[in-house]
C-alpha cells in the first residue's frame, strides 16, 4: 500500500511476558475508549504462538474489566485445517481467550478454513466484511485494532514474500494456496487494503532469531517492498511495535524507542 506512515512507536520489554503484558494492558484500555466513544470496539486477532500468552493475560487479568459484550473479534488469518487440528489460529485462540470470556458468540467472527477450496471460505468472510473501507476517506476503518506478528522471512498475516496477494487492492480477504513457510498448507488472510482499515496496528514479536527481518522492516522506505510484507502494513492511525530485546537486538538506538 503506498502512502506515508501516520505514525510509528517501537517499545522495548524485557522478554516476550513484559511485553504481552504491556500490550494486554493497551488493549484493554483501546477497547474501553472504544466503547465510550463509538459504542463497540472490533479487534482482530493474530495467530500462530507468538501471542498466545497475550490471549491468556486478557482472560485471566481483563475478563471482568474488558467490555467483551460490547467487542467483535476477528482474525487476520487462516490455516486451511480442522477445527480440531492445533495449527487451527481459531482453535488456538478459542483454548487461550474465547472460551474464557463472556463474549458474546455471535460477536466471535471466524474465518472458516475448513471449508474447501479455501477460496470459498475467502469469499464468505469477504461477505462478512463488506466492501473494503480503503483510506479514502469516504469510510470509517472497519477495524479498532489489529494485532499482527512476523516471520523470519517478514511475512506477516498469510501475507508472504512475492506473494501475488500483495498486489491486491480491491478484495478485504484472499485465499493463498501454499504458505511461504511451515505449516505448508493453504491459507486465508485479510489483505493489505483491509488491513489498513484498521485505527491501530500493533505488532508483537519476540525471539533473537526475528530481529533481521525486524530490523528490515524497521529500516523500509515509506512505501515498503514486497520483499517485507510487514513493511507495506498501514493504518489510518498509528502503528505500535511491542518487541522482546531479542527482537530488537539488530536494532539501532531509535529517537522514540523506549525500554520500560
């Protein structure tokens, strides 16, 4: 997606725990102001491990003080398994948040990658979401927050290096038939247009073993490149990067940084 940045913030924790407390904590005070001031707050879910342990903290710590009835819950991405199969983001979110909460089930919004071909299940939830609310302008974002990691190789999202799907410019939600890395199997994710109708997007990423493709990103132009998917990630608002030292440890000292 072209345009500048509206704005960006990398902060500091010690470890992957400090930091997904951190970020448990920013969420729940967005969707508390999201409440008082539109009435419902939309959040969309990452998957894969890495923010497993942020999942558990909003259950345990925020179950009574999160206005869940007012919030809708979607995902950001899909791998083509069963419901029953642990590389399910659903099924891992489900055992980490969704099943701890009183949220209200018809405001969990998932995407269905049981469903074969997956491009069927890329047009349901395309439906879902409704025609994408690009940075025009004319819409308001469809998204509050949107949560997202990184690969080793900067994919973010189903969103891989080369892929054809980031050229997409139109559809909200895409079908990808192989992922750039394991597990191999088709995937469904939101697109770049979609993920840009979003106020907020904030990554979190922990592991020493990212921190090149951090650093990458981190150094991108305005206009990112294809080569580092996270790099073409936009938001109407700002985007916030919650790192481990780990992750941050190819990074240069950075006006704005901070280490709690």
């Amino acid at each position: 997606m072209g345009g500048a940045r509206v704005g960006r913030e990398v902060r500091v924790y010690p470890g992957l725990a400090s930091a997904s407390s951190a970020l448990a904590r920013h969420v729940a005070g967005q969707a508390r102001e999201a409440v008082r001031a539109r009435g419902a707050f939309s959040l969309v879910l990452a998957g894969g491990e890495t923010p497993r342990n942020l999942y558990r903290l909003l259950a345990r710590r925020y179950r009574r003080s999160f206005p869940w009835y007012a919030t809708d819950v979607y995902f950001g991405d899909e791998r083509c398994v069963s419901l029953r199969d642990p590389q399910s983001n659903y099924a891992m979110a489900r055992e980490a948040l969704l099943s701890r909460v009183p949220i209200p089930p018809h405001r969990v919004h998932r995407i269905r990658g049981e469903l074969r071909p997956p491009s069927v299940a890329a047009a349901i939830y395309a439906r879902l979401l409704g025609p994408a609310a690009v940075r025009t302008g004319r819409r308001p974002p469809r998204f509050d927050l949107v949560l997202l990691g990184i690969g080793r190789d900067a994919h973010t999202a189903s969103l891989f290096p080369g892929s054809p799907v980031l050229a997409e410019r139109r559809r909200p939600v895409a079908s990808v038939r192989r992922a750039g890395q394991p597990p191999y199997v088709p995937r469904i994710t939101l697109t770049l247009p979609a993920l840009a109708s979003s106020r907020e997007v904030c990554f979190l990423v922990a592991g020493a073993e990212k921190a090149a493709a951090v650093a990458a990103v981190l150094r991108s132009g305005p206009r990112g490149t294809p080569r580092l998917p996270a790099s073409r990630v936009r938001s109407t608002g700002p985007t916030v990067w919650f790192l481990d030292r780990g992750a941050a440890s190819a990074l240069p000292p950075r006006p704005g940084s901070r280490s709690p």
